[in-house]
C-alpha cells in the first residue's frame, strides 16, 4: 500500500464519527477519573493525617500518665525504652524541662507548642533526607516540662506520590486506548460505510440485485443495513413491476390497438353511408373503452403494487364485505345456471382498503363463473384467520399453469375467445399482497380452489 493511500486511510479514520465519538468518550473518562482522583487523593489525605495526629496523640496522653504516676523520671525512662525498642522507627520523642533544656529524646529542642505541630527536622547537623519533614503533637506537664511525639510525614507525601503516579499512567494508558480503539472502530466502520457505498454504486450502474452484506451481530448498522436491503427489494420489486407493465402494453395492447385501427380503415375505405360509418364509430368506441379499461386496470395494480392504499386502512368487517359480494353475484350464477353456495362466518375482520378487498372477492367469483361450464357449482368460503376459499367444480388449470394465471394479460387458451383482459387474477394478487394475505392455486378434484390466507 502506498504512503499517499494509508495517509488518505488515516486521514479518513481520523475525520470519522465513529473516532470523534471514541475521543469524546475518552474525554469524558478522562474528566470523570480526575474528579475521582481528586476525591480520593484529598480523602485518602486526610484518612491518614488523621490516623497519624491519633496515634501521636494517644502516645503524648499515655506519656503524660506516666508523669502523673511516676514523675518525670519515669518519663524520661518510657521515652528511653520506645527510643530503643523501636530503633530507627517512624516515631520521634523530646522530653524538656521547663527551663527548655532537653531531658531526653532524639529531636532537637523548641518552644513548647500544645497539640499538632508540622516542622522540619534540624539538630544542627547536615540535612538528613528529604523525608525530613515531620508532624508532631506536644503537650505541657504539669509542672511546666514539654513532651512532644512525632512522625515522619514522609509516607504521607509517599502515598500521595503514589496516587499522583497512578493516576498518570492510568490517563496515559486510557488516551492510548482510546486512539487505538478509536483508529480500529473507525477503520472498521468506514469499511462497512464503504461497502454500502460500492453497493450504491453498482445499483446507479444498473444492477438492482446488488445487497449491502449483512454481518449478523444485529448492531445498529447491521439493522441499518437490514432496512436498506428491504428498501432495495422493494424499489427492485417495483422496478420489475414497472418493466413488466411497459412490457405488456407493449405487447399484449398492441392487438387491441390494431384491431381499432383496422376497423377505422376499413370504415374509411369501404363505409357508404352514415349508418355504416356510425356502426364502424361504435365499434371504435367499444375497442376505445376496452383499452380505456385496460389501462385503468393497469394503473390501479400498479398503485396496488406500490403500497399508494396503505394510507386509508381501517378495520373491515370482512364477513359483510364477503357476504354482501356473493349476494351480489347469486342472481348472475342463476342466470348462468351456476350454482353459488356462500359458507361464511360471521365476525371476521381484517385490517384494509374495503372497496378492493371487495373488488378481489368479486373478481375471483367472477372468473369462477365465467370460466365453468353451466350447471357447475362455485362455492365462496371465509373463516376466521381470516382464510378465503373460492371453489368450483369446472374444468381447473393444468398444474403447469396455475403458477402464470397471476400474470398480467395471461390468460388460458380456451378462455381467448371470453370477454377479459386477463387482468383480473393479476388485480387479486397485488390486493392479496397489499393486506398480507397469501394466495395459492390447488387441484379441488374436479375443479380449481383458490385460497387466500394469512
């Protein structure tokens, strides 16, 4: 990789939200840890101040008991025995008189001073350490005679030291680790921003199936992701529908519009009379309003297709609707000596357009009827679910052909020479799909059961 190309990478990595993000977070620790140190260096501060300034304290009182029982010889001699019991040890003793002059004890002499004191350790001598700082309490007899207990503060200024250090390597290693997860989180999410930008690309180039991968840890951008694909899907969905429209007036209306255009020369060339020409006008009419109805059928599935409906769904009383539409058809089922059974419950409702779950229900008894011999029986079912069964016991479709009566302008060989634009089956699928029913064609032995489902 060239230095400009992981320079550009860098540089993307660092102008990332996902790394900005990482930097503000890390801020944000940062900020909260020096609050917490703060917390804990002046508490743990004052713990052992107070911790030291008891233990002298109690040392200086248990000193002063002594000279009550036994004199300032007795002191003198307990300061001597913790002197030497506790060689080089933490704590300081100086017993004086009251002329000031230093009975015993291994600290220079000073003014008596009552309670806590913090002073530098001199004897006259060169400085010892710089651990030479101590806190002390003193505390005046009786007979006038100053004891004065101290101790090194050295550990105090140690501990403070060693939080001081703890906290600076801990903000180090804390900033480290946030632009090292930084860099790595917004490396890792400009290659999925990438991605999703290589599959935009190949879709402006014409390939509609392209689909960002999904990596399957159901984070924000793999539901990110999830979403766009369900997108794609239905813009592609509705890009092949819009294809498959263009394709079908362009191939299936080109008879109805030649078949017009035919009847219109013959009327010019071969009409005589007003009563010809009229009889040729109404036959152009008639093609005219076909085409007419055509295209509205066309427009209405495309507007199905494309979800224009959903807007205005309410909840439907989807047993009215059924029973009504069969009442509807039954004088035309006795017209065309059809038997037509109506077997529906009541109570069944479904969230919808109610003029096109009607208008499929229509269309499937209607094509039932039209397309059975005379004395056949079409039946219409609806149980909860809610589950539509239109039954007949007519003829049926070849199993190789129930997958394509759904498609615009299909329609079977010997239904060619029946009204229709083959259109009908088609608006039934896409009202189907709209409320999210499924729909299936089965053998009914004889005939053909058409059943929608959810």
């Amino acid at each position: 990789m060239s230095s400009a190309r992981r320079s550009n990478i860098l540089t993307r990595i660092l102008r990332s939200a996902s790394f900005r993000l990482t930097l503000i977070y890390a801020g944000l620790f940062v900020v909260s840890a020096v609050v917490l140190f703060g917390t804990v260096y002046v508490k743990a501060t004052d713990a052992m101040q107070s911790d030291m300034q008891a233990v002298l304290r109690t040392e200086a009182y248990q000193l002063a008991e002594i000279d009550r029982q036994s004199g300032l010889l007795g002191v003198a001699q307990q300061i001597t025995r913790r002197m030497n019991f506790r060689t080089r040890g933490p704590i300081f003793y100086l017993l004086q008189a009251p002329t000031q002059q230093v009975v015993v004890g291994n600290l220079p002499g000073m003014p008596p001073v009552n309670g806590v004191v913090d002073f530098v350790r001199n004897d006259g001598d060169e400085p010892l350490n710089p651990r030479s700082k101590l806190t002390g309490f003193g505390l005046t007899l009786a007979d006038g005679s100053f004891i004065l207990v101290a101790q090194d503060a050295g550990r105090l200024v140690d501990m403070q030291h060693a939080i001081e250090s703890a906290f600076a390597w801990a903000a180090a290693l804390t900033l480290m680790l946030a632009i090292a997860g930084g860099a790595v989180l917004g490396g890792s999410f400009l290659r999925r921003i990438d991605t999703i930008g290589r599959t935009a690309r190949a879709i402006m180039e014409g390939d509609l199936a392209a689909r960002v991968p999904v990596r399957g840890t159901n984070d924000e951008i793999d539901q990110l992701v999830g979403s766009l694909n369900a997108m794609l899907d239905r813009i592609q969905h509705l890009m092949e529908g819009l294809r498959q429209v263009s394709n079908d007036i362009a191939h299936d209306l080109r008879t109805p519009l030649g078949r017009l255009r035919q009847r219109l020369e013959d009327a010019r060339e071969h009409a005589t009379s007003t009563a010809e020409y009229a009889a040729a006008t109404d036959d152009a009419i008639g093609e005219a309003d076909v085409l007419l109805e055509t295209f509205s059928a066309l427009l209405r599935i495309a507007q199905i297709e494309a979800g224009a409906q959903k807007s205005g769904f309410a909840d439907v009383d989807l047993s009215a609707v059924a029973r009504s539409v069969g009442e509807a058809y039954l004088p035309a089922a006795e017209d065309s000596q059809h038997r037509l059974e109506l077997r529906i419950d009541n109570g069944v409702a479904l969230q919808g357009d109610r003029q096109l779950l009607a208008q499929m229900l229509s269309n499937l008894v209607e094509n039932a009827l039209a397309h059975t011999p005379a004395g056949s029986t079409v039946s219409l079912t609806l149980t909860a679910g809610p589950r539509i069964i239109v039954a007949d016991n007519g003829p049926g479709i070849p199993a190789e052909e129930r997958d394509r009566v759904f498609d615009r302008f299909y329609r079977l060989d010997r239904s060619r020479t029946t009204a229709g634009s083959g259109l009908g089956l088609a608006l039934v699928k896409a009202t189907a799909g709209l409320h999210g029913l499924s729909i299936r064609i089965e053998d009914n032995a004889p005939g053909l059961r058409i059943i929608l489902s959810k």
